[in-house]
C-alpha cells in the first residue's frame, strides 16, 4: 500500500485517534495476581469483576479483567479504557509481551480494538457517526489485514464486510457506473471483522484479529491498526473524497454473483434451470403449478438462503398450514445468516444461525441463537444462546448460555453458562460450570483456610452442606 504522506503527517494523523483494546488469553495466574502484575505494568487500576460481560466500566484510568468464559473455564478478558494513541500504543506492547511471558493464547482468543478520534481536533472534519460506510467497506484492504492473520478470514465472529447489497433486493446493478450510497446496503451486525453497530457510541470495533499466538505478532497488530486509524482519518478529515474507479470495480465485482442470483427470480422455470439441485416443494409436492403459485411467498426466503445462507443444493419445502419454510440435506460454509427455518439432516460449518428448529444436524463452530433443537443433532465448538434443546442431542466443547430454557442433552466438554438442565441430560465432569453470583460469593466464603481446618478438624460436614438442609 502506497502513501505519499511523510512521516510528520502520519504521525499527526495517528495521534488524533482514540484506541481502546480487549485482549482475550490463558494463563495459570489467579485472576487477582494477574490484576496486580498488569496494574503495576501498564499504571493503571484494572478491577477483578467475576462476571462474563460485566458491566463495569472502563476508562482512561480504569480497566477490567473478567472471565470468557466463551474460551473455557481458564479464558480471561482484559479491556482498557480508550487511550490517546501515543499512550495506547506502548500499553498494548507491554500487555502483548505480559501475556507471552505469563500466558498463552489459541485459536479461541481472539484482540479486538476500537477506534475513535480526538473530538477537539479540527482537521477531523466529520464525527464517526458521519461516516461513510459504503465507501469505507469498498476501500477498506481485507487482504492486507487477512495476509498478517489469515487464520481469522473465516472466523464466525469476524466475517469478511465485503458484502454489499442492493436495498431492493431483487434490483440488477451490474452495468452501474456511478455510485449511490444510498441504494446499497452494508453489514451492520456484530460478527463481522467491523462492527458498525457501535457506531452510535462514537467508536468502531475491528474483530479481525486473534488465533494461537497472536500476543507474538506485535508488529503485525501495529501496522494493521495503524493502517485503519490512517484511512479512518483519511475519510473522516476529507483526505479522502467521492468514489474511485477502484471503488466501483470492487462494487462491480460484488454484485456480479448477487446479479446473477436475481436473475433467476424473473421465473420459477429460470431459477430450476440455473440451480438445478435446489429442490422446490409446496407441502412435500413438486408440482409445476404448485411451484409457480407460490413462487412470489417462498422467493424472498429462498433469495436468504443462497445470498445469505450460501446454500445452493438441498431439498426446500413451504408447508401452506404452518406457514414454515424446511430445508433437507443442506450442505453450508460460511453462511453469514442462516435465519427462521427447519433444518433437516444438514452439514452446517462457520454461520449464525437464528430462530431455526434443528432436526439431525452436524453444526460445527457457529452460532445459534433462539432456536429449538429437537433430536439427532451434534453441535460442535459453537456458541449456542437462547436455545431450547431437547433429548437425543449432543454438544461438544461448546459454550452454552440458555438462561430459563431446557437443556435435556448430552454435553461433552466446554462450558455451561446457564440453562434449566433436564432429567436425561448428561453432563461431563470435564464440563465446566459457571456458577451463579450466589454460588460465587458462597464459595468465595468457604474457601477461606480457616474455615477448611475447622472442618477437617471437627469432622462434620462442610458449609455448603449444613446450609441445604
């Protein structure tokens, strides 16, 4: 990447910006132990908070460390307040070098950082929330990030934001020659390498980077970050303006496979001709009449489907009485949403699932959030929220947080968050179980060696004990 700036105008660029960090690790330090060395390291007061996701707030001069407990049992989190960048950048050096010497990381961890400028200065001419989305994705150089932490491309929680959209769907945009923001549409969820969605609190979060070892890769993570916070400023200070002919070739080329898509919605013939083994059912019948009938109630989701779901053979049926659309024998990689289906005997890797019932799946390394997992299924290393599941299925190293829903399966490994578990559901001693707030403070209670004695001493059950009679 090419820049004419010197050396003096990069560095006045960079030091406009605002940069906070969370760093995801392993280490075999207590919690406590591992506030106060970072603290001593970094001069600022870091809290111990025992809850995942805790709401303590972070400043300038206060940070937090608190479990993951999406990583397993042992995972921490450290979040730093967002710093000026002559401060931030010699703090994530030393966390970075801390975590290397104390810790380890694997392909669970993940660094994300955010960015947002110095509000006082004048030559950041647009806040954040100005900014230009469209342009931004076209111009951002994902493989100039994915070339330092390709491990990271195909991550579920940092999808890949070249994936622009018309706003009207079924529009053919592919002999387009200027550009009109306003007709297209950009990721705007959390799982992906940006997440706009923080825009509305003045900042922008990248989630590119992470994987084994990434604390060793200090270099890499300054130069990416460096290289966004310059073509942030850049667009934001109007170095940057209007769009390129680069831009709209790389627009071009997004819409190319998505034009080729809406074409075949002209004709219910048109879209069995170009996708042959995507079979279309009405109520478990294949009729031509049935088909052509409901075309214009079933297109819509089958557009989701193959744009979103990148599912193009399987067996799909709209039951007229439900109202539920049922896909059989899909087969999908990296979907960036799978959404309001029946999933039947599919093979399913690296997508967010939501709102599905789940009938004898293979899921692997995904998200599943409010879903109803019937029977037959194996849900491997994903994250599953929200989700009732029932008897017959089996989760394996997965981080499960279901809090008022049944869980009556097998679990294999991983962690348990919360969840009502049922009668026949079957629980690994390798599985860790978070404990409540109550749980927490009442072992924190227990645990003191004074008490340990006295019971060893006397002989009588432990506290814990005495206190569910």
């Amino acid at each position: 990447m090419s820049d004419n700036r010197t050396h003096f105008d990069k560095l006045n660029a960079l030091n406009s910006s605002v940069i906070g960090f969370e760093f995801e690790f392993y280490t075999k330090l207590l919690k406590g132990r591992a506030s106060e060395l970072l603290s001593s390291l970094v001069k600022k007061k870091i809290v111990v908070s025992e809850k995942y996701h805790s709401k303590t707030p972070v400043d300038r001069n206060n940070f937090k460390l608190e479990p993951d407990y999406s990583g397993g049992n042992n995972m921490l989190e450290l979040i730093t307040g967002p710093l000026p960048y002559d401060e931030a950048m010699p703090i994530l050096i030393k966390i970075l070098r801390w975590i290397d010497e104390n810790g380890w990381t694997t392909d669970r961890c993940a660094f994300q950082f955010s960015i947002s400028f110095d509000k006082n200065r004048r030559d950041v001419k647009d806040k954040i929330e100005n900014l230009d989305k469209l342009k931004f994705v076209l111009g951002l150089d994902e493989n100039f990030i994915y070339s330092k932490f390709g491990s990271r491309e195909k991550n579920v929680y940092a999808k890949s934001i070249k994936n622009v959209v018309p706003v009207n769907r079924f529009s053919i945009l592919d002999k387009i020659s200027s550009i009109d923001p306003m007709m297209y549409k950009v990721p705007n969820d959390k799982y992906y390498g940006v997440n706009f969605t923080k825009i509305p609190s003045g900042y922008i979060e990248f989630r590119y980077l992470g994987n084994r070892d990434y604390q060793k890769k200090i270099r890499d993570i300054r130069e990416i970050i460096d290289y966004i916070v310059l073509y942030m400023y850049d667009l934001l200070s109007h170095r940057i303006t209007g769009y390129t002919k680069d831009d709209l070739a790389t627009l071009k080329k997004m819409l190319a496979r998505y034009s080729k898509v809406v074409r075949s919605f002209s004709d219910p013939a048109v879209f069995i001709k170009n996708f042959p083994e995507f079979h279309l059912f009405v109520d478990l019948k294949g009729l031509e009449e049935n088909i052509k009938t409901y075309f214009p109630v079933i297109r819509d989701k089958i557009f989701d489907l193959i744009v979103e779901g990148n599912i193009t053979s399987c067996y799909f049926n709209y039951d007229t009485t439900t109202g539920r659309y049922q896909i059989k024998e899909a087969r999908s990689r990296d979907a960036f949403s799978i959404d309001g289906m029946d999933l039947i005997l599919c093979d399913i890797k690296n997508a967010n699932i939501k709102n599905c019932g789940i009938y004898n799946c293979e899921i692997r390394k995904s998200t599943i959030d409010d879903c109803y997992v019937y029977a037959g299924t194996k849900i491997v290393s994903s994250k599953i929220k929200s989700t009732i599941i029932d008897y017959t299925n089996e989760l394996k190293d997965c981080f499960v947080d279901c809090e008022g829903k049944n869980i009556n399966c097998k679990i294999v490994d991983g962690v348990f968050r919360a969840g009502i578990l049922g009668a026949n559901s079957e629980v690994s001693e390798t599985t860790f179980k978070v404990k409540s707030d109550e749980d927490a403070r009442f072992s924190r209670f227990v645990t003191d060696s004074r008490l340990k004695d006295d019971n060893d001493k006397y002989n009588v059950p432990k506290f814990g004990n005495m206190n569910n009679r």
